[in-house]
C-alpha cells in the first residue's frame, strides 16, 4: 500500500513536470559550423535525458567488462569458503559422532578450502588428530592456535587436555593459569587450576586459588571452608615437624576460627594449650566443639585438659567427665565417654549405668563392644559376654573416619588419603549398600565389614 502511494506520487510529480514544462512554450537553437538545429525545449530535455542514461549505460558495460576478472575471482573465493564451512560443519559432526576417519578428512579440506582461518579449521584438525592417535600432531595443532589471539584459548585448552591425559601435571597447571589469564572468571578452569595446585600440593597458591573460585561459585561455601582448614592442618603438621611450634599454633588457631568443632583442629589446638600451661583455653575450646558436635577424641583431651587434683582422684576423674557430657546429656558419645572414664578406674556400677544409657541414645556397636569388655572385665559372666556379642554383631556400626569417595574406613583424620584431597569425613559406613573398608599401613585392601543382619 506504501509502495503503491509512493509510486502515485512519484508519477504525479513528473507530470506535474511536464505540464510545468509545456506551459512555458519555448526553443532551444544548437549551431555548429554551417547546421543549425532548432528544438522544442520539451524535446530538448527528452533528448538530454536520453543521452544520460545511454552514458550511463554504456558506463556500466564497461565498468563491469573490466572487473570481470575480480568479480570472477570473488566468486570463486566465496564457492571455497563455502565449501570450507561446509567441510568444517561436517568434521565437527563427525568428531561430535567419535567419527576419527571422517573428521581427519573433513579437517584435511577445511584447512586447504579455509587456509586463512587460523581458528576453526585448526582446532578441527587437532581434534581429528587427537581421535586418531597422532597426539604429537594435535599438539602441535594446537600450539598454532596460540599464535591467533582470537583463537589462543581454544589451543591452551587442548593443550591442557593433552596435558592431563599424560598426568604431567606441571605442565598442565601451567597451561591451566594461562587459560585463567584469558578467562579469570570462568568456573571451571578456576576448578581445574585448583585441583592442579591440590595434586602438586601447592598450598598457598591454592589457598588464594579457592578464594577466587569460591567468588564465582565453581567450590561451594562449605566445600571451601572444609578445604581451608584441611590446608592448614597439612600445614600445621610440617610446621611441627620442623619444630616451628609458633608458627603452627598460629595456622591452629586460624583453623578453628573456620571450623570450631572440628574434632582434628580442637584436638591439636587443645593440646597445644596444654603444653603451653593454658588448661583453661584447652578446656573452653573442647567445651564450645562438644556442644556443637560431641566426638570421642574431644574425650581424649578432655581427660588430657583435667586438672592435676581430678585425674589422681578416681571419683573427682569421673565428676570432670559427667561435666563433659553434662553440655549435652543426650549425647550418645557423652556416655560412652564418662562410661570409659569409670572403666579405667574400675567403677564397674558407674560404667553400666552410662552404657545402658547409651544404648537408649544410640545402640550402636560401639556401646555394645565396650559392654562386652565391661563383663570381661568385672563379672567374667560367659552368657552376658556371649548376649553382647550377639548383639555387637547385629548392630550397625557407629560414626567413624570413612573416606565419602570409597566408604573405606580410616583409624584417623588424614587430609591426604589414597583417593585424594580432604575425602574424610566423621559419618556411620553405609555398609548396607556399599563395602566399607579398614585402612591401615601396609594394607592397602582393607578389612570389610559386614552389614548388620536383619
């Protein structure tokens, strides 16, 4: 409807033109040499009109004679690059597929139809190369990526790839903090980094690394905040071997600002305060992790933490012990804890009476182990031995150290195991659906334990 109105009025205005024209009557006279012409201006400006549009014409038949031999050659430039693009669709279909003979081909007659492309192209050929085996090539494919900086990323990550898949992890954290040079903010290489400076035991790089990484969310808060103290434990323990005791209390410190309940930091921590002639600090830091989480080796340094006057006195032992499990009575572990404190010192009645409770609170092996060792020990009573036996079979096990990756169950905290970084945790082994598995020194294959029976 527009073009129609427009077209209107584009017609209108020339024969507005031409009524404006043959209203002012009038001649126009050409002499050259003896001719003479005279001509009516109408047919004057028809002729002129004419005469432009001949040029004009005739100027573009010449022009485009002239540029055939360009045009002909961007023709040809636009079918080859058109073919490359199609090849390049191809091979990464086919790579996408696990297609190796069809992507090495494809890359063959991307990289020749699109030889100025220094991106695409090349990151195909070095995929296709890979696929094949020639992984000496697909490095070097990939380190020509790095000479275009709109392309250098794709080659630092095939590299790093490369780089992984030979476990040379130097190389590969080098290539790593690279990519995070180019892309700082990218999760996933913030991770990849990580883990990096987590397998070569990088700690403070890695400590400023999980910073960074927990900004963007690529490490949650709690996965963090775990790792942190881990990290600081590993450190802890070398400041120790090294006799640089200032040092490690420092970093212990630090550890249980993070985490306070943490039974590896509280324990260290506690002793420290010991040794250090501060009974009351040790006291305050196992009392503020009890309450929050109560664990068997807190009840360790408990008894480490009393007073002279109350480990010499066998009942004043067993008062400081009540006033551990008196932050949380129906703590299972308090019992249990008050419970050994009077089996060390022989008070047989006060060792039943708190097991039985612990038994309300939590039937677990535990309780029911120790109950046989309180019969063994007191009444020598062959049938109650043989009842909490019975029992201690059927039971399912307590809380202990078992790695979340395997189940398999560790005597202590380790930061380190054989299956990595900070995979320990304080948790009752799921033994009902996966075998769970005894760590220890020289026996890398573990003691399976049962499933209680139903």
């Amino acid at each position: 409807m527009i073009r129609a109105i427009i077209f209107m009025i584009k017609v209108a205005l020339l024969v507005a033109l031409a009524v404006w024209v043959a209203d002012r009557p009038g001649s126009v006279a050409i002499e050259w040499m003896e001719y003479k012409f005279t001509l009516h201006m109408g047919v004057f400006l028809l002729i002129f009109l004419f005469t432009v549009l001949l040029a004009i014409a005739i100027f573009g038949v010449i022009k485009g004679v002239a540029d055939f031999p360009k045009s002909f050659r961007r023709y040809r430039e636009y079918l080859r690059r058109e073919k490359g693009y199609k090849a390049l669709t191809l091979g990464l279909t086919a790579v996408a597929a696990g297609d190796g003979k069809s992507a090495n081909y494809q890359a063959g007659r991307a990289t020749k139809l699109l030889s100025e492309d220094t991106g695409l192209p090349l990151l195909l050929k070095a995929q296709a190369e890979r696929m094949t085996g020639k992984e000496e090539e697909a490095r070097e494919t990939f380190a020509l990526l790095l000479q275009d900086k709109n392309a250098a990323f794709l080659g630092v990550r095939g590299l790093l790839q490369a780089a992984l898949d030979m476990e040379n992890y130097s190389k590969a954290l080098e290539l790593g903090r690279e990519a995070l040079r180019l892309h700082p903010k990218q999760p996933w290489i913030l991770r990849v980094v990580y883990d990096l400076e987590i397998k070569l035991q990088d700690w403070e790089a890695a400590r400023k690394t999980l910073c960074r990484a927990e900004r963007v969310g690529a490490v949650k808060a709690d996965k963090a905040g775990s790792d942190r103290v881990a990290m600081l434990l590993i450190e802890v323990d070398k400041d120790l071997e090294q006799d640089n005791r200032a040092a490690a209390f420092a970093k212990l410190k630090k550890a249980h600002g993070y985490d306070p309940s943490f039974a590896p930091t509280v324990t260290r921590l506690a002793k420290m305060h010991v040794q250090r002639r501060h009974r009351k600090k040790a006291v305050a830091v196992i009392e503020k992790a009890w309450k929050i989480a109560p664990h068997p080796e807190l009840a360790i340094v408990w008894d480490l933490a009393a007073p002279k006057s109350k480990k010499e006195d066998p009942m004043a032992r067993l008062k400081w012990f009540e006033k551990l499990l008196a932050l949380k009575p129906a703590s299972g572990e308090g019992q249990l804890a008050v419970a050994q404190a009077a089996m060390d010192d022989g008070l047989w009645g006060e060792a039943r009476s708190h097991l039985k409770m612990a038994e309300e609170a939590e039937p677990s092996r535990g309780v029911y182990t120790m109950l046989v060792a309180l019969e063994e020990r007191s009444t020598q009573n062959e049938e109650a031995i043989m009842e909490w036996m019975d029992k201690a079979e059927e039971a399912a096990p307590g809380k202990q150290w078992v790695c979340r990756e395997t189940g398999r169950i560790y005597p202590e905290w380790v930061p380190v195991s054989t299956q990595g970084f900070n995979t320990i945790e304080w948790a009752a082994p799921d033994v009902g659906s996966v075998s769970a598995f005894l760590a220890s020194d020289g026996d890398e294959e573990g003691v399976m334990l049962e499933a209680p029976k139903a």
